[in-house]
C-alpha cells in the first residue's frame, strides 16, 4: 500500500511534465523565427512554392504569386540568388522582451551559400506579422549594412 501512495503521486507528477513540455514544444514551433525559416527553407532548400505562400501575409502572397516560382522569388523579391544548398541561421539579437503578445516582429536572417563558385554572405531582415495565431511574412527588407 505505501508503495501505491508513494506511485501515484510520482506518475502524476510526470504525465503533468510531460504534458507541459509537449505545450511549450507546439509553441516553440510557432514562432517568428521558426516561420521564417521554414519560409526561406522552402524557397531556396527545398523548390516549395505552395510551402512559402502558406507562411506569407496575403498582401507577400499576391506579390510571389506574380512570380510562379521559387527561383524568381529568390531572385526579384529577396534579390539574392544561389546554386545548391542554402544555410540559414537567425540573427538572435532581435529577440529581446517577452514576445507571446506580439503581433509583430522583424527577424534578421544570415543566409551563406554559392552562387557561382563564390560564397555569398548576406543579411536580410523580415517584417512578421502574427495573424490568425500563425506568424506570416509580411516583407522582406534589404540588408541595411551594404
């Protein structure tokens, strides 16, 4: 019986952690950041066209939907071009103060990759903008720095 009364308790305790941990890792994934990423990702990584519309405000929809590809919106809209392979990795100095209750947000972005047989380093910065609970990109911002 004392080994029952010490179980429960103990179970209880890790079903509610593990309950916690499963919350906070949906939120991880609805991020400015994470959208931005998974944005850029599906242009220049992965050709996803409908991908990177779904994680576009409907005004960058209309604009990239003029474009019909990936390649043209990597090359007119974010003006940077790239063969192969494309790393990218969030600037995150950006993130200071508690963003839960934000509805908007700008994200810079380091992208490194090739483009003809040079490496390209470039900074771009993303206005986001939170609607219906899903951050979307909003515009997309040259690097300030050149």
């Amino acid at each position: 019986m004392k080994k029952l009364a010490v179980l429960i308790p103990f179970l209880i305790f890790v079903l509610t952690a593990c309950e916690k941990i499963k919350s906070s890792g949906e939120q991880v994934n609805n991020t400015a950041d994470m959208s931005a990423l998974i944005f850029f990702d599906s242009i220049y990584n992965k050709n996803d066209f409908r991908t990177a519309l779904n994680h576009a405000s409907p005004r960058m929809q209309r604009l990239m939907k003029s474009y019909h590809t990936s390649t043209n919106v990597a090359r007119h809209i974010i003006n940077l071009r790239y063969d192969g392979e494309v790393y990218m990795e969030i600037d995150a100095g950006d993130s200071v103060g508690r963003l839960e209750y934000a509805t908007k947000q700008n994200v810079s972005i380091f992208f490194t990759g090739n483009y003809q047989g040079n490496v390209i380093d470039e900074l771009r910065t993303v206005k986001m903008v939170k609607e219906d609970g899903k951050w979307v990109v909003d515009s997309i911002m040259a690097d300030k720095f050149r």
